[in-house]
C-alpha cells in the first residue's frame, strides 16, 4: 500500500488539491503497478512563515522578490521618462 506525503506552502484552492491528489495517484499506478485503491496521499499545507530554504522563510522570500519586481518595475519605468 503506497502512501505518499506530500508538504506544499498554503494558497492551493480545492481544485488543484484534488488534481495534485489525482496526479499522484496515476502516476504511482503507472510506474508501480499499485492498485488504484491501494495508493494514500497525504497533503500538509505549510504556511510560509513555517517553512525556510537556505535559513530565510518562504515569506521573507516572497517579500524579496516583490520588493525586486517593483523595483524593476520603477526603473523601467524612470528610463522611459528620460526617452
């Protein structure tokens, strides 16, 4: 009996839980020849300030690369004021 555990950050709406559930199931059917009865997934959603890569929190990390988009986004458009 497979189980498989998977852990994703927070934000999924039910549709893509249960196509990522879906997903999972087919695949291990197909790769192992499990029955599809047979296969448990488990799904943990972690929020962001809980879960870290490299010792920075998928958050903060967020937070980086919003600040960095609008950033490039001012100086795009500061060099169109000078064309």
């Amino acid at each position: 009996m497979p189980l498989i555990q998977v852990s994703i950050g927070t934000g999924r709406d039910e549709d893509q839980l249960r196509t990522l559930v879906t997903e999972l199931t087919d695949a291990t059917v197909r790769a192992i020849g499990a029955r599809r009865e047979a296969v448990t997934v488990v799904v943990t959603q972690v929020e962001a300030t809980h879960w870290a890569n490299g010792g920075t929190t998928l958050a903060d990390k967020k937070v980086a690369r919003e600040a960095a988009a609008a950033a490039a986004a001012a100086d795009r458009e500061g060099e169109s004021d000078d064309a």
